[in-house]
C-alpha cells in the first residue's frame, strides 16, 4: 500500500509539474481540447500503433503500455486469483437481474483492485487492464452452439435485461470515472457454427435482425456500454467489422453510440484470409478502419503504415479512431492522476463477501427439472449415501469457460460430505469417464447403488466437450455439440446405476448448453441441472440436495427431446427456434424449474383493457406460498399479439421478477411494458401497432401444453385491447 501511494503521490506531482507541456494531464481543461493535444503531440506513427490491442507505451509523452483484451464474463479472467461466479448462462438462469447487478459491481471491484497492483509493479500484459470484452449478449438461438454458456439463453428481452445490469455494475456510477469499460459482443448475428466461424456469412431477415439479434445491443448502448465488439461472420455479404450499416448506419447512426469498437481476435485478417473480401492485409485495415473498428485485436493493423502510403487511409480516419480511444482511457481516469478507486486492494479479490455472493449465485442457479414422489430434499442424517460420477469431484466443471481461478474451490463432492451428518455413511466412486469407454471392464462402482439409501449422480458435459472454437479440446465439431444427448457411456452407467435398484437416484447434470434425455428423465427420481456453478458451486448444490434452500432457477433457453426437432444450424432463420416459434413439444420449456413448495396465483389487474398506441401498460399480480416451506418463484409475464396476416411469436416475454416468499406469505409482482414491447415487428423489420385484443400470460413458466404438464400450474391469463 506505502509503495502505490508513493507512485500515486508522484504521479501527481509529475502531473502538476509537466501540465503545461502536457495538457492532456490537466483536468481543468475540457475532454475534448486534452484529446486533442495528445492528439497533436503525436506522430502519426505513434497514432497507429496505439490502434493495436497491444498498444506500446510513448514514453516521451508519458504513455504507458496497454493491452486492450481483459475479460470478464462471470469473474476477471485469465488473470489469476479472483472471485469465480457461475456461468453467464447459469446466471441467466436465476431472472434476477438485481443479483447480477450485484456480482458485477464485484467483479469491477476486484478488477480495479488488480489493475491497481499489477500497474505497481509493473504488469501492462493482457488481461490485467480496465476494458472488459464482457458481456456476451449473443441470442443462443440454437443449442448446438457451444459457445452458447456465454450468454443469457434465448430471449431478446432477458439478455438485455441481464446484460445491461451487468453493464452498469461493472462501469459504475460516478460521474467523473468508469470504474471499468464493458464491451457487448459479438455484434451482430453470431451464433455458431463454431467451425465456420471464419467464413460464414449470414443474411436474417430484416424482421429477425429487429427483433431477434439486435434488440440486447440496442438495450446495452442505452445503458451506457463503453465498448462494442464486432464479429467474425460477415453479414448480408459484407464483415461485421467492415460493415457500414451494422457500425455505421445503425450503432452509431440509430443508436448513437459513442464509445469505441473493437475487433474481434483475428476477425480483421479473416477479410482476406477466409472472407476473400479483400486482397492483402492492408486493405483489410483499410475498409476496418473506414468502417469504424477503432481496436484490432491482432496484427492486421500493423499494415496501416502501408495503407496509409497507398492512400487507402488518412490521417484523419486514424485520428478519429484514436480519439474514441482517448476518450474511454480519459473516462477510466488514466490522465488524470487519480480516481475513486485508488485505493482499492488486494484485500476485495475473493474476499468473504463476494465468496458468500458466489455461493447466493450458485445457490439461484439451480433448476430442479423433476422430483418424484418429493425425494428431494434428502435427509441430512441420510444412513448411507453414495456419490458417483465423472464430476462429483471435478473442480473444472466449477469453473465454465473465460474464468478466473479462485484459491478456495467447493467440488459437489465437497459440499455434500461438509452437509450430511457426521454419523452418515457416505461412499464415493469415480465409476465412468465422461466421454469415453472405461479401459478397464472390470465394474466395482454401479453395484453399491443398491445398498445405499440414496444415490447422487453427478453427469453432464465439461468445457472439454463444449465451447468455443479451440478450447474445447475434446471436441470432435470445435466445441459445438451436433449430439445433443447425454454422453453414451454416461448413459449406460447411469442405466446400471438403475437395474435391480429402486433406491432414491438422484441426477445431478453439469453443463451449458441443454441436453436431450428422454431415458434420463425415465430413469432419475430427481434431476438437478447445476451448470457451470462457479468456485461455491459444491456448497450451493448440497444446499439444494439438503433442503437448506428451495432450487428457483429457471431455465433461459428450451430444452428440445432431441435434435431432430431443430431447424439446420446454419439456418439463421428464427423458424422454429425458441420457445417464440418453436411448434414442438420440448422435453423442459423456456422458463421452466421446479420448487420445493408451491405458489399460487391470484388473477392479474391491468391498468386498463384499452391501452393507446404510445401508452404503457401497467400490469400487477398477486403469489401466495401455498407450501410449508420458503421459496423464490420467477414471476414471468408473457405477450402474445394476434394478427393473421403477420408471423408473429408464439409468445414474448415482457417481463419477470423474483418473489421471496415465507411459507403462507403473499407477494405482488408488478410490471410496466413499455410502449415499444406492444409492437410487433413487421416483415421490413419495421415496429407497428397491431389494432385488436391481445393476451398477457403469467406464471412459473413460459407458455404451452409441455410447462403446463410438468407445473400442473395453468397460466392466468388476461387480455386487452390496442386502439
């Protein structure tokens, strides 16, 4: 701390010393006239090199180096020691838009607190900035797609509800600095193939892009997002990150962002390597750049120099991408000697309270997809348990993907044994690898099913088998998963684990993407789907198994009876696909997870059953615990629009919240849709009121026979009219 407050207090004085000869460094002055005295103070060499992610420092004007690739999905990554929440997609799976709120005002905090230290001592790599290529708000359109756990699930409206919580979390609210830049990537219309990545090229209908893959970076740049990413994949023919209508036209034209853009890594050299847009490096950089791709993450740029000589850029196109670059290190407060956050420690990285914030996240992660008979909750003073499974202890299954790495990690196998009594006999077996044959035939495991009282299963999917391109390194398909069911051999053994065996068998799944399991369903008393649940994720299972806490998740993204049920992959078309459009029946619909105990729903009361075009609608419902025990219900509220000469969703989710509610406690759930969320959007993409009487539906899940059945809940319903 004595060692940073001396370079903070000589920062100053160096500031205060050269403020005339640097005005940058003179806070009195206005951003624009310091960007442009930095500006002016360069060469225009030095100015390209700062375009790169990896910006050299100059130290003639006292620049430091920095690299502008951090990430930050659900924790600082690829960093070193930090808190790790659980999965993006786990957190989807909670509808609690305040509680992600919460866990990015940690993450920030810790950034800062890091970037503190590491700038003390020297540490300008990557990874170990401010500026955050997190969120991903990506439509998970398709559950094929393995990169798919990065997101918020399905639905337009819930990843901007969750994406902009965690924008503002993570920029703060002071009015001097961002605590940290968020980026929203990957813009725009990117969801997989993972191995086609480099070459796609996508064309959605105008009304998919409205109302489908633009709408949470539309909400993200409302809510202030410093930085948006654009993608590999090319987009009506042209690269995303070369496209004047997607940077253009609508980012900074419609929307009128006024951050900076960064490419994705390698996506600049993927114009003449892959796209065959153009012919050489520099004019790749060259139609970037016009475009206004401000960052390249990768080499691309270094070919500027050149596109410069041959007149394919001027020095003005540098200027005015570095001046959005200027602007988002003036506005973390990199030129001004000193922000709010100084003194931020070391003491903040995994400390108690974000601990106990992980396991919270862990805990409302948890979606219970059946429970027979009620088995669940198990007894803590359970005689004889046995835990098997590829996962049960696996500290990898924790952590998901674009993690950080945490010095106290909780396996499922941890948390159970800390739970149950001491006096409990409980037995652990490995029993199957995950993906592949056991060498060894010989099967010591499967049999003590039958002489426990209960059984806990812990299966599912690992980072090896899904995620992006190159990290999924058990991948057959680059970390897509075209097989959607439940590994084979993982499915024989849990077969054995049933035969002659009519114990309590409870599955506890892993993963980030859904799984098709007919057979499991069958076969499982209980199934939890747990996710990727973060370091806390072993003590927020067990809390779960043991009762100490009701499961609430609900899932963010339709759970198909297999992959048959699901349009091409490479069909971008949203026909169905989601539960918007989907006419199958799904195995677990969107929305979907069981409870503990019960709710019951009292009528809904609209504000009025005519509302005019413009007006909001004010809606207000009443849940009761009807059970004996406390629980969280996710209050979801459904539109469905009528008109027959359009295609229009099935359903729209237009609002949630969570209720905490004692046993016999009721609660009331409120919403207000906004005027924009009763238009329906038109075969040109375009927003229009459509006159007649529409329906609101509200309960525990999204619409549908299939949540019906598995509830045994309907759904209230009301209805009104547009005039």
């Amino acid at each position: 701390m004595i060692r940073r407050l001396m370079i903070f207090t000589f920062f100053l004085f160096t500031a205060a010393v050269h403020a005339q000869d640097r005005p940058w460094l003179d806070t009195s002055l206005p951003d624009d006239t310091r960007i442009q005295a930095l500006l002016d103070a360069m060469t225009v060499e030095e100015k390209m090199g700062q375009l790169l992610e990896t910006a050299p420092g100059i130290e003639r004007l006292g620049i430091l180096p920095y690299d502008w690739w951090n990430e930050a999905l659900h924790g600082v990554a690829r960093n070193g020691r930090a808190t790790v929440f659980p999965q993006t997609i786990g957190l989807a799976a909670t509808f609690d838009d305040q509680l992600l709120f919460r866990i990015a005002t940690a993450i920030s905090d810790e950034a800062r607190a890091k970037f503190n230290i590491a700038q003390s001592i020297g540490n300008y790599g990557r990874y170990a900035g401010l500026t955050f290529w997190s969120p991903n708000v990506n439509i998970f359109r398709d559950p094929r797609w393995g990169r798919g756990m990065e997101t918020y699930g399905e639905d337009p409206y819930l990843q901007a509800r969750m994406g902009t919580a965690f924008v503002r979390g993570m920029q703060g609210d002071d009015r001097r600095h961002m605590k940290v830049a968020a980026c929203a990537k990957h813009y725009a219309v990117h969801s997989g193939p993972e191995a086609l990545r480099h070459e796609f090229d996508v064309y959605p209908s105008k009304k998919d892009l409205q109302e489908t893959y633009l709408p949470a970076f539309e909400a993200l740049v409302d809510a202030g997002v410093e930085c948006v990413m654009c993608a590999y994949n090319r987009v009506d023919g042209v690269p995303a990150c070369g496209s004047d209508f997607l940077l253009k036209d609508i980012l900074r034209g419609e929307w009128g962002f006024d951050g900076h853009v960064t490419s994705d890594c390698g996506a600049i050299e993927d114009f003449y390597k892959h796209h065959k847009v153009t012919d050489s490096a520099e004019t790749a950089a060259a139609l970037a750049l016009k475009a206004g791709t401000d960052v390249n993450c990768g080499s691309t740029y270094e070919a500027l120099p050149k596109a410069l000589e041959d007149g394919l850029v001027s020095e003005a196109d540098i200027d005015t991408a570095l001046r959005r670059l200027l602007t988002t290190k003036l506005r973390l407060g990199m030129f001004d000697g000193g922000t709010a956050w100084d003194n931020a420690g070391a003491d903040l990285v995994e400390s108690a309270a974000h601990v106990q914030l992980a396991r919270e996240a862990a805990q409302k992660t948890v979606v219970m997809l059946k429970n027979s008979k009620g088995v669940l909750p198990l007894k803590k003073d359970i005689r004889r348990l046995y835990v098997v499974g590829p996962f049960a202890a696996s500290t990898d299954v924790l952590f998901g993907n674009y993690n950080g790495l945490a010095s106290d990690t909780v396996t499922i196998l941890d948390g159970i044994i800390g739970k149950v009594s001491v006096g409990s006999t409980v037995d652990y077996g490995f029993g199957q690898q995950a993906f592949t044959e056991n060498v060894n035939p010989i099967d010591w495991v499967t049999g003590g099913a039958r002489r426990a009282d209960a059984t806990v299963a812990v299966l599912g999917l690992s980072t090896l088998i899904e995620g992006e391109e190159g990290a999924a390194v058990a991948s057959p398909t680059k970390g897509d998963r075209i097989d959607l069911n439940l590994p084979a051999v993982q499915l024989e053994f849990l077969r054995k684990l049933r035969k002659d065996n009519d114990r309590p068998l409870i599955v506890v799944l892993t993963g980030g993407s859904p799984i098709t399991m007919p057979e499991v369903e069958e076969i499982a008393d209980a199934i939890l789907f747990v996710w990727y649940p973060g370091q806390q994720g072993g003590n927020a299972v067990a809390d779960v198994l043991f009762g100490d806490v009701s499961p609430s998740g609900r899932l963010p993204i339709t759970f198909p009876v297999s992959a048959d049920q699901l349009p091409a992959f490479e069909d971008y078309s949203m026909k169905g696909r989601t539960y918007k459009y989907m006419t199958e029946k799904p195995l677990y619909p969107f929305g979907y997870g069981l409870s503990y105990t019960r709710f019951e729903y009292g009528d809904m009361k609209l504000s009025g059953d005519m509302v005019a075009a413009g007006d909001p609608l004010d809606v207000e419902i009443s849940v009761r615990n009807a059970g004996d025990v406390a629980g969280d219900e996710i209050v979801q509220l459904y539109l469905s629009l009528h008109d027959e000469h359009l295609d229009l969703p099935l359903s729209s989710l237009v609002g949630f919240q969570r209720l905490s509610l004692a046993p016999g406690e009721s609660g009331t759930a409120r919403f207000s849709i906004d005027p924009e969320m009763l238009q329906a959007v038109n075969d040109a993409g375009e927003r229009q009121y459509i006159k007649g009487v529409h329906t609101l539906q509200a309960g525990g899940v999204s619409p549908g026979k299939r949540g019906q059945e598995l509830t045994g809940q309907p759904l209230k319903t009301a209805r009104f009219e547009i005039r």
